[in-house]
C-alpha cells in the first residue's frame, strides 16, 4: 500500500475517533496527518514526512491549546446569562423566612429565592445570579 493512502486512512480514522469521543484534538492530529499525506504526494522521503505529520498536528494542538487558555471559561448554564436571561435581574426580597428561602414576584408569577450559603439574608433589591432548578440563587444588589 502506498504511503499516502496509509496517511489518508490514519487521518479519516483520526476524524472518525473525534466525532466518536467528543475533542477537538484529535482534529488537530487528523490536520497533522493530512499534511503528511500531501508530503507523501510530493514525493519527499518517509522520514520527512513523520516530522510533517509531528510538527503540524503537534503545532496546532499546541496553538489549539493556547486558545483555549486565552478565552476563560463559561460559566455553566445555570448561571450564565447567555443562556439563561433571568442571570442578572432585580427582585424585591420583602422578608426571608426562617428555613433561608424568601418568596419573590418576578416575570408575574411567585418564585422561591434562596441566597448563597453563609450569608446573612437581609430584605431589599437583589440580583438573579443562578437558577438552581426552580428557585433563584439571589445576592444582594
């Protein structure tokens, strides 16, 4: 078998292993693989083409991986506000009750709010900062 076939079939089975397990790695080696197939159809020697396969796919994972360090990461989507648009908004606490939950008119109907554990709950304007199921996580505004 040709060596470029064997380099194209390494660099399908990468894509395939991908799309099975979920990283995007493995598509950044798939890219190094590729590379040294198309060294392969340059003609240039077996030895070569290991280093092209070595260096792109290392590169972009390397690159891939300084990316990924320079975006921080999201919030889960309990409290982020690009997926949940109630993150961020005011309700009006009047009283807490005594088990640490108080009950808030938000978006016309009744929820329960709950605050973050160690605070002392105090009435007044608070922020939506996390729906934990179908009560909001609170913090004083």
């Amino acid at each position: 078998m040709a060596d470029t076939t064997i380099w194209w079939l390494l660099a399908g089975g990468a894509v395939a292993l991908e799309l099975v397990s979920g990283t995007f790695y493995l598509l950044m080696l798939a890219l190094g693989l590729a590379a040294a197939a198309i060294a392969a159809h340059l003609g240039v020697s077996p030895m070569l083409q290991w280093v092209v396969a070595a260096v792109v796919g290392g590169g972009a994972v390397a690159l891939w991986r300084v990316v990924r360090q320079r975006h921080p990461k999201e919030l889960p989507a309990q409290a982020n506000p690009n997926v949940n648009l109630d993150i961020g908004e005011t309700v009006q606490v009047d009283a807490w009750n005594p088990d640490g939950t108080a009950d808030v008119h938000y978006r016309g109907a009744r929820w329960t709010a709950i605050h973050h554990p160690g605070v002392l709950p105090s009435a007044g304007a608070h922020r939506v900062a996390e729906v934990v199921g179908n009560r909001l996580l609170v913090e004083k505004s």
